[in-house]
C-alpha cells in the first residue's frame, strides 16, 4: 500500500537535523511539522515574517491574526519572532535557511521543479518558491508520484514552467524515495512505501533515476 499523506510528511520529517531552520512549503510539507522526530529541535520558518512557528492551533485556540505564508492559522512559542517579508526573503536570499521541503506538479530527472502555475489556471500569486530554491541548502519536494489522470510528475522533463533547474536534492512521494548524491547526478531510487514493488515505480515513472 501507498504511504498516506502524513505517512509522506513524516518521511520527509526524516530529513530535519537538530538545529536546522527549516520552510515548509503550502498543502502536503506543511504536515512535516507534526513528524519532528524525538530529540530534534528545528525552528520554522515563514515567509511573511515569522521565525518559530508552533504547531496548528486546536479550534478553541485559534487566532486568526497569526497565519503561516499558506494562510493556515498557526500558534506561537516563546521564541517566536516577527518581521517584515523583506526581512524574511534576505534570510532566505542569504542563505540563513538549512532546509525547504515543497510540494511539486512536476520534477525532472535533472532536477529542475515546476510548482508554481499552469498555464490557463488561475494564479494567485508566484509566492516565494523561486527565493527558496535559490536560496536554500537543501530542498525535499513532497508530492503524489503521478497526476489525477495517473499521469507521472517526475519525468524526463517538465512541461509546466519552471520554478528552478537543477534545484531538488530529494523526492518523496506517496511510492518511494529518490535522492541524489550531488546535484548534476542522477536520482537513484533509495526507499519503497510499503507494499510498493520497483516495478510499480517503473511503471508509473519516465524520469531517468538509478535502482541499485
């Protein structure tokens, strides 16, 4: 059987070192916070202005002024800090950022990454993702391996417009793992889901990637 959608984040929680900062990008990455594993402690980081995000609030907690860049209510901790996005975009422009994990409607087998538009949709703004896969160290896409229509998302190459080349270091999805030791290499397919056979991912993937 497939992982589930907090089954995915958790996955990717995997990746959260002890003193990372860390972005977590809109829908499936957003779960990761509740996945932190044991003894780890990162501090979360939002684009509109906010350093420590605490967890999501319970309905009888939920103050509708403090919102993560998703527009999801969110809680504070002691160590919570706010700023301007201005502020918050030159931490992610410089660099200060250890860790992103983003979702994804298309991944390359070079990693480049489309997740901001398609093209006839509506667009309700280009967001900050190109800031993020610019600016930081590492980024996991979170996603469903394959479309609605079971069409693949991680392909030789994208169709949609790109949000960044070359820029993924990490794949999760809903089947298996892909993770590259450098970029400019190949993926190579790491992990399964439970259940999940390498020809399944075969079968429902044309991006070039390595299963030894």
């Amino acid at each position: 059987m497939a992982w589930d959608r907090n089954a995915m984040a958790a996955r990717a929680a995997r990746e959260l070192k002890d003193g990372f900062y860390v972005n977590l990008g809109i829908g499936i990455p957003t779960l990761v916070a509740n996945h932190v594993p044991a003894g780890v402690e990162v501090t979360l980081q939002s684009e509109n202005g906010m350093l420590g995000i605490g967890p999501f609030p319970y309905d009888d907690e939920v103050d509708p002024d403090l919102i993560n860049a998703g527009k999801q209510t969110v809680s504070v901790l002691p160590s919570t800090s706010f700023f301007s996005s201005s502020q918050s975009f030159a931490m992610i422009r410089g660099g200060h950022i250890d860790l992103a994990v983003l979702g994804a409607m298309e991944v390359s087998e070079g990693g480049d990454l489309a997740n901001w538009m398609i093209p006839g949709k509506m667009v309700k703004g280009m967001g900050g993702a190109m800031d993020l896969v610019a600016g930081v160290k590492e980024i996991v896409v979170v996603m469903d391996h394959t479309a609605k229509d079971g069409a693949p998302k991680f392909l030789p190459a994208c169709t949609l417009p790109l949000t960044g080349r070359g820029v993924v270091d990490m794949i999760v999805t809903d089947l298996a793992v892909f993770r590259r030791p450098a970029r400019g290499q190949d993926f190579r397919l790491t992990e399964l889901a439970p259940g999940v056979t390498v020809d399944e991912v075969a079968a429902k993937t044309t991006a070039r990637y390595r299963a030894d």
